[in-house]
C-alpha cells in the first residue's frame, strides 16, 4: 500500500515538472547579452555628462552644468551617416526657434567620434547629411553616457532613442526610449515642454491630449469638477 501511494505520488511530481517544462517552453526567450543597468528616474537629477561636441562646426567640451537654469531637451541616437537618424536631427534644428522661445537647449548624443560628427554635418542633406545644424552634437565615444542614461544596448555597441527633458534645476521630468526604427516628433517634445513649464508657473496640471489652448485642472476636488463639467 505504502509503495503503491509512492509511486502514485512519484507520478504526481513527474506530471507537475513535465506541465512547467512545457510552459517554460512556451515563453518568449530574452537575450542574456542584451542587459541594462538600473538608469535614472523621473523626478531624480539627471547622471552627469561631459564630453567633445560639434558645435557651430567646431570642436567644443561641453557638460550638463553648461545648461543650468535652462530646460534641456537630451536626445540619444544610434549612430551617424544613418537612416532615421538625420531625419530626427535636422527636424529639431530646423525648428530650434520654438525651443529657444521655451527657454529650452538640445543636445544630440551617439557614441560615434566627434570627427565623424563633423565630417556629418559638412556632408550635404541631399547625400544623407545634416548641413548646417543649430545645436550641438555630442561624442560619447567611450560609451560612458549612454550607460549612465540606461540607453545602451551593450551587444550592438549603440544608443537607443533615449529623449531626457531636464528642467533648469536639473531633474529629470520626462523619459521616452524608442527603439531603433522609430523616429521621435518633434511636435510631442514641444507639448511635453509647454505642459512642465505651465505646471511650475501655474500649479494645475494637464490632462490628455494639453496644449496651450486647452484647459488645464485644478488639482483639487472641486476645481477638478469645473473641468469635468467644462469638457464634457
């Protein structure tokens, strides 16, 4: 009797690890290689970074500290003399204006060397360049940013879309990261911008879909119901 409860509860246990192989099995496989570090937050201070950037097609050092008491607006790409990559970087600077009436600087960044960022920005537009660019690009040739920004991918040696808006005390207000075949819109950055600058002016917070002409909320019980019944 005693062997025979045994067995069955042998049995038992092979039925049970069999039906968890088999679940195991079913689950999406991940890539031991592909591993990131605990990155920075939201509502934390940005990591630190310096390093050579083109700049007014020149060679110059520049570090966070260079953007204080300013809204900065950091981007990560994955490498130069790409695809959606010039497409990204000549639509923020043909729009620098609006971000400079914001009281807002940008900065690229990709691990290329600064000399291949120059030799980018001399090449034509019509070849795949950037032409004339209004705002620095960064070299983080040593990978160290992109690690700092949690943005690395460690086994192809390049950036993420990482987008960091910083605001003039340094803190980190917002973190987007696309993956390598999207591109970012210029417009989303810009509401981002206008809705974090018009919650420290004015205390009220932005609902779905804010922009400057639409409503904000008061953040209490009764001024929320003022924008309820505003808009519905």
């Amino acid at each position: 009797m005693v062997l025979k409860q045994t067995a069955q509860c042998l049995l038992n246990i092979s039925k049970v690890l069999a039906n968890t192989r088999s679940i195991r099995t079913h689950l999406p496989v991940m890539n031991a290689q592909r591993t990131y570090t605990s990155g920075p937050r939201v509502q934390a201070l940005a990591p630190n970074f310096e390093g050579l950037a083109v700049v007014n097609n020149d060679f110059k050092t520049i570090k966070l500290s260079d953007f204080a008491g300013k809204y900065l607006y950091l981007f990560f790409y994955p490498l130069d003399f790409t695809f959606v990559c010039p497409t990204e970087i000549i639509a923020f600077s043909d729009r620098i204006e609006e971000f400079q009436k914001l009281n807002t600087s940008i900065v690229g960044v990709s691990c290329d060397s600064h000399f291949s960022h120059l030799a980018w920005v001399n090449t034509p537009r019509k070849s795949g360049g950037l032409g004339e660019l209004k705002y620095p690009l960064l070299s983080d040739f040593k990978k160290q940013i992109a690690k700092d920004y949690a943005v690395l991918l460690e086994n192809d040696g390049v950036p993420l879309r990482g987008s960091f808006i910083i605001d003039p005390q340094g803190m980190i207000r917002q973190i987007t990261v696309n993956d390598l075949p999207v591109g970012r819109s210029v417009d989303e950055v810009l509401r981002l911008i206008k809705a974090f600058q018009f919650v420290d002016k004015h205390g009220e917070v932005c609902p779905a879909n804010w922009d400057p002409e639409k409503p904000t909320i008061k953040p209490t019980p009764k001024g929320s119901k003022e924008y309820f019944n505003k808009v519905n």
